[in-house]
C-alpha cells in the first residue's frame, strides 16, 4: 500500500501536510504551522501523528512544535541548520540523510534559497516532495538568505525530479504566483490553462496543491529563467539563466 497524504489550510494562508503509513500507522506532519487544524485533521482520518518533519526555522512552520510534541509524544525531525530555532527536536539532518515514517522512506536534500537551513523531503518510492518554502505552485518562495545562485541551484535540483512527482508546498499562494507568471510568460498556453484552473480551484474551495515537477517545468516562471521568452520580458536576452531568475524574482517582490 503506498503513502496517504491529507493536504489542509492552516493560519491564513499555510497548508498543512499529513503523510500516513497504512502498514505501520505511523503519521507524519510536515511543518506545524498551527496546532488546531493538525489536531482536527488527524482525528478526521483516524490517523495519530508520531513524526513532524520541519522543513524550516521559520514561525509559522514551527510554532505548534512543542505544542503538539507535548499532545501527542510524536518525534520531531529539523534541520540540523536549525538548532536554535527548534531546541525540542529530537533528530537533525542534512542533505543525504534518510527518514523513516513506519516504512516510508524520505532522502533529505538540501533546498537552500528561501533561507539557509531549509531542507526538502524526497520520498522516491512515492514520488513525493515536500518542498517548503523552496519551490510553490506556479511560484518559489522570497529569498531572505544567501544568493541567487544557490537558490537557481536548488531550483534546477528539484525540476530535474521526474516530471510525475507530486509536490506539496507550505503555503497557498498559487493565485498571485498565477498572476506574476502571467505577467512574466503571457504567450504560455499551458500555463493560461493553469492558471484558469487556480480561479476554478479557488472558487470550489480548494488549491492547485499538489502540483507535479512537470506541470511546474511548463508554467512556472523561476523554473523556466533558461527559456528565451522569460530573458526578454526582463530585458536579460542572451544574459545566463541565473540573472534572469534574480531579475524575475526581484520583479515578483516588487510585484
């Protein structure tokens, strides 16, 4: 039986992420931007939590930790770059290191950009990502440490994923990133039909969570900073990829 994943709003605009082990019954959130919708999410499922995997130092992906520690007695998994800001794990990790959910396997990578500790989980047998704050629906997250290139880096690491796997990101902003990308990428036709499906979503009450790397490599902007079309709205032709991710990303904060 493969993994069982429950997506959810949680804070404002946050989504909640369950992954479920039917073997074991073990349960894992990843981040835990909010105590009360975890709870309820799980008692909806009939699924107990015995993991929170942490992506980032961030407070509104850590701050139900120790709360939900305390409740539930579940493990706390962070990166080990994050040692001050999430004192109540019980297991850091770094890029290789592999995780355990009853007998789901994650492999820890790496995904720095959005900010230096941040790691993605990668469950290759599920063909799964839990991507964080690195890469969203249609959008990446705000660089707040370190460099451009490390973050194209971690982009271009992650678009080079199977086209299948499912990506669950930490916030649902998937309307604005639309908006943004068509600003950027006017003549794509498969991200116009992406981004009628945000509206459609939208109004039916739900997100465009989770994406796949391939709906991604086709309509998402900072995926696509090699392709000519995205060098020209910003005035880069000819410039390398990663000028042209730094102009695009520069202009989305602006935006």
């Amino acid at each position: 039986m493969s993994a069982q994943i429950h997506a959810f709003l949680c804070l404002q605009d946050n989504i909640g992420v369950l992954i479920h082990d039917p073997k074991t019954g073990e349960c894992a959130a990843i981040d835990a931007p909010e105590e009360g919708p975890i709870l309820a999410a799980l008692a909806e499922r009939g699924w107990r939590l015995t993991d929170i995997l942490v992506t980032h130092r961030h407070s509104d992906h850590v701050q139900a930790v120790e709360g939900l520690k305390r409740r539930t007695g579940c493990r706390v998994v962070a990166p080990a770059k994050a040692r001050e800001a999430v004192p109540g794990a019980d297991l850091w990790v770094g890029e290789g290191d592999g995780v355990l959910v009853g007998t789901l396997q994650a492999q820890v990578l790496e995904t720095p950009g959005h900010c230096a500790d941040h790691v993605s989980y990668w469950f290759d047998e599920n063909r799964v990502l839990f991507a964080g704050d690195t890469l969203f629906t249609l959008g990446c997250g705000r660089m707040f440490e370190g460099t451009y290139a490390d973050f194209w880096r971690t982009l271009q690491r992650l678009a080079a994923l199977p086209d299948e796997t499912s990506v669950y990101c930490g916030h649902d902003y998937t309307l604005s990133n639309a908006r943004f990308a068509l600003a950027a990428d006017p003549d794509n036709a498969a991200l116009k039909d992406r981004a009628g499906q945000a509206e459609q979503a939208k109004a039916e009450g739900r997100f465009l969570v989770p994406t796949t790397i391939g709906a991604e490599r086709m309509t998402n902007p900072f995926l696509r900073a090699g392709e000519p079309a995205l060098a020209k709205t910003v005035h880069k032709e000819g410039a390398a990829p990663v000028e042209v991710f730094q102009a695009l990303r520069e202009w989305k904060n602006r935006f």
